[in-house]
C-alpha cells in the first residue's frame, strides 16, 4: 500500500471514530434531554392531581382525580389513569376512553417494583408513564395512579435524527476520504519527483539533474532542498574524482613519457656496448682503439647520467604518491638561520651559469618553525635549482623577509620568466612551460613537491614573474620564536 493510501486511511479512520462519537454524543444529549424535560413535565403534573375519594355502590372505598387536574393534563395532552384495589375499578381520563387506551395495572406486589417512570407499549403505540401508588389518611394502600404521555413524535425526531446522522456522517466520511486522497496524492506529488530524479539519476550519470519545487518550505520542502543539496555535493564528489582519474591518467602518461627517454638512452647504449664486446668482427665499427675507448666511455657516461635522472623522476614520483596518500612527516621547532645557511653553503656546488648572491640571514637569529629539516632542505632545493636552470645568464638570489609572525624565503632570478597566464599551472605535475620544454632538463616534478611541502608545513607561496625579465617565489612559513642561538 503507497503512503497516500495510508494517509487516507489513516485520516478517515480517526475521521470516522470523530464522527461516530459526534454523532453518538448528539443523539444522546437530544434523547437525554427531550425525555428529561417531558418526565420533568409529567412529574409536574402528577404532583398537581388531588385524589378524589368515592364511595361505589357496593359501600367499597374508591377514588378519581379531580376534574380540574384532568381538564388541564389532557390539554397538556397527557392521559391519566387511576386504579382502586378494594373494588378493581379502572377510571380513564376523557382522552384515553376516546381512544381506546388503558394503561397495564400491575398487582401491589409486583407494582412495588414498578414506581416511577417506565415505558410502555399501548395498543401499538409507545407512551412514557408515571406511576405510582395512592395512600389513604393511615398510609394504606387503596390505589394505584398512572400519568402518560405519547412518545411517538419523539421517536420519529430521534429517528430522523439518526438517520440524518448517519447520512451526514456517511457523506462527510465519504467526501473527506475523496479530498484527503487527492490532497495526499497531491502532497506526496513532490516525494515522487524526488523518486523519480532517484530513478533517472540511477538509470544514468546525469548528476545535475535538479528537482523544481516552488512551495512552502515544510518538511517536503527541506526534503527536496536536502536532495538537491545532495545531488550537489555528490556532482562535485563526482567531478572530482573524475578530474583525479584524469589527473591521475595524465601523470601516468607523462611519467611513461618520461621514462622512455632515459630507458632508450641506455637501450641505445647497451646495444652499442654488446656490439663492441661481444659482437662478431663484421658488426664491430671500423675505428681504432683509442676512438673506441672514447665511444664507451661517453656510452657508460650516458648510462649513468639516464640512470641518475631515473633515480630523481623514481623518487619525485615516489613523494608525489605520498602526498597523495596523505601521508605527512614528524615536524619539530627547526632553526631557520643554520638551516638556511647551510642550503646556501651547499648550493654552491650545484652547476649554474648565473651568479648566486645569498643574502643575510642574521636576522632568523632566535626564528623557528615548525616543520621537518629533510623536507624543508628538499624544497629550497628546489627553488635554487630552478633558477639555476632557467637562468642561463644574469643572476639568482636567495634573501629572506620577516613579516607578522611569518617568514618569507624569496627566491628571485632574472631569467626566461614566463607569462602569467602561465602562474595556475606551474605547480602541476609535469608542467613545464613551452619556452622551457627540451630546453632546460628536468621531469616538471619539482615545483609540484615543493608546493606539497609548504601544504604540510601549513605555509603558502607568491609567484611574480614577467616573461624574460624573470622569476619571484616568496615562501611564507609560519613561525614560532625562541632565545638567540649562542
């Protein structure tokens, strides 16, 4: 059974109990209350008749009421009846002898049960009696006095009243059930929307699908806009996880891309050596011994060179995948100033064919941040190496600035630069600009690590650079501060 099915029947089960106890209350109230106010009436009138005493031929004792009191009972329209035990006389009010009534008179036994108001049924028509016995002056029983009224009309109200009742009730339930099923089927319209963009979305992979809703924010309300809410968050969980295989599609390309050249190289080389020393006569080349020592040497030097740039590639790509793993490092209060200084020292040695000018670090006396040496020793690496390369001549400097708590290492060189529109791609794997692609070595692995390493050490990095005139990195690392080192 659908839920609009269970709501209508829910509403007109409880409408019906309403209803019937409505009804049951108002037919109750109407039968209690006209029945009260007619016993009241005929209590009234009984009270009002004065009994009185006759002597019949016999010399037995009797009684009648008095004239007046039955006048007035019968224009009330009541009818009276009295009996006498001595004599078994029956006296009828002018009413019921015209009518052909009498009242059922029981015997003073079983008339002691039978006082006060009863119903009864004469000559098929229902009446509403008072009753009760006649005392003489010493209290002894000698009568026997009833005073009715005819209850028909009433129960022809009372029955037209249940009729109209349940009539009513019946309708009512019947045009009640009508309007809450369409008004059910109408409110449970949005939560088949909601299923059926459910059913679509599961058939297909269109996630931007959206359901419409234009009414009240009720509870239908916030289920729809928690749906959509839904809806969107699962299009960006699902854009994102296709943009990461695309990413990830695009490093595994560029990563085999990357290890061909190196691995044809020493494929070239091997083949040449296996020609030298153990090929045949015929395929070994015509040169003499010195040229041939030459050729191996530059072939060993290949080799090693390819394999030392596969070892750098093997171990960027290998800290690339623990970034994504979202594995991090231990981080302790490091001191800025020898670390610094001891990146320049080594720095020194690195190929370059632009000046290095460093410049002074006294002022990281006493700065630490908090972070790991290894890694932080990795990045400026990085940026020093970088300018090296794109700086085939003028000059690279390393200086320092300290600001609002932070520490920004800049690293600037006046090298080939690049355009800006360059600057969102740079730290992307792989990435080289044109300018610099097959020009200068390198995999494109660097700046991405580098940016990985200031993710972790909860730093940020500024680029300024202008095609031609150069580059400026400023990493900025949040410090902490201790006494000056001694």
């Amino acid at each position: 059974m659908s839920i609009r099915l269970r709501l209508t029947a829910w509403y007109s089960g409880i409408l019906f109990i309403t209803l019937l106890a409505f009804s049951l209350a108002v037919y109750g109230f109407v039968h209690l209350y006209t029945y009260d106010e007619l016993k009241s009436r005929i209590q009234q009138q009984y009270n009002k008749i004065r009994p009185v005493p006759t002597i019949n031929e016999d010399g037995s004792m009797g009684f009648t009421p008095d004239r007046s009191s039955t006048m007035r009972m019968e224009e009330a329209d009541l009818y009276v009846q009295s009996y006498t035990y001595q004599n078994e006389r029956t006296w009828l009010s002018d009413n019921m002898r015209l009518r052909g009534l009498e009242f059922e008179v029981p015997t003073v036994s079983k008339a002691k049960k039978e006082q006060g108001f009863k119903k009864k049924n004469v000559a098929g028509y229902p009446f509403i009696v008072y009753q009760d016995f006649v005392y003489t002056q010493d209290n002894q029983i000698y009568g026997w006095l009833q005073v009715g009224a005819y209850t028909g009309s009433i129960e022809k109200t009372l029955a037209r009243l249940k009729s109209i009742l349940f009539t009513g009730s019946l309708a009512t339930l019947i045009i009640a059930s009508t309007l809450g099923l369409f008004l059910a089927r109408k409110s449970m319209k949005p939560i088949q929307t909601v299923a059926d963009a459910a059913n679509q979305i599961q058939k297909g992979t269109d996630l931007s699908v959206r359901i419409e809703y234009d009414g009240p924010q009720d509870e239908i309300g916030r289920l729809i806009g928690t749906f959509n809410g839904m809806l969107e968050r699962t299009e960006g969980f699902y854009k994102e996880l296709d943009d990461a295989y695309a990413a990830q599609r695009r490093f595994v390309s560029d990563a085999s891309h990357e290890l061909r050249t190196p691995l044809t190289t020493i494929r070239g080389n091997v083949d040449l050596l296996h020609k030298i020393w153990s090929g045949s006569p015929s395929e070994r080349p015509d040169m003499d011994e010195e040229t041939l020592k030459q050729i191996v040497v530059e072939a060993v030097g290949d080799i090693s060179d390819e394999a030392k740039r596969m070892s750098r590639l093997l171990s960027d790509m290998l800290s690339l995948a623990r970034a994504d793993t979202g594995q991090t490092f231990e981080k302790d209060p490091i001191a800025l100033q020898p670390l610094i200084e001891e990146v320049v020292r080594r720095a020194n040695f690195l190929p370059r064919k632009a000046e290095w000018h460093a410049g002074d670090f006294s002022v990281l006396n006493g700065v630490y941040v908090e972070g790991n040496r290894d890694y932080l020793q990795q990045m400026l690496f990085i940026f020093i190496e970088n300018g090296f390369k794109y700086t085939p001549e003028g000059e690279v400097r390393l200086d320092v600035i300290l600001y609002k708590g932070q520490v920004g290492i800049r690293f600037s060189d006046t090298g080939i630069g690049m355009d800006k529109d360059e600057i969102p791609y740079i730290f992307e794997r792989f990435y080289r600009a044109d300018q610099s692609r097959g020009v200068t070595e390198g995999t494109g692995l660097g700046l991405s690590i580098a940016k990985w390493i200031i993710d972790v050490h909860e730093g940020s990095v500024e680029v300024v650079t202008r095609r031609g005139e150069g580059s400026t990195f400023i990493v900025w690392l949040p410090t902490i501060f201790a006494p000056p080192l001694e």
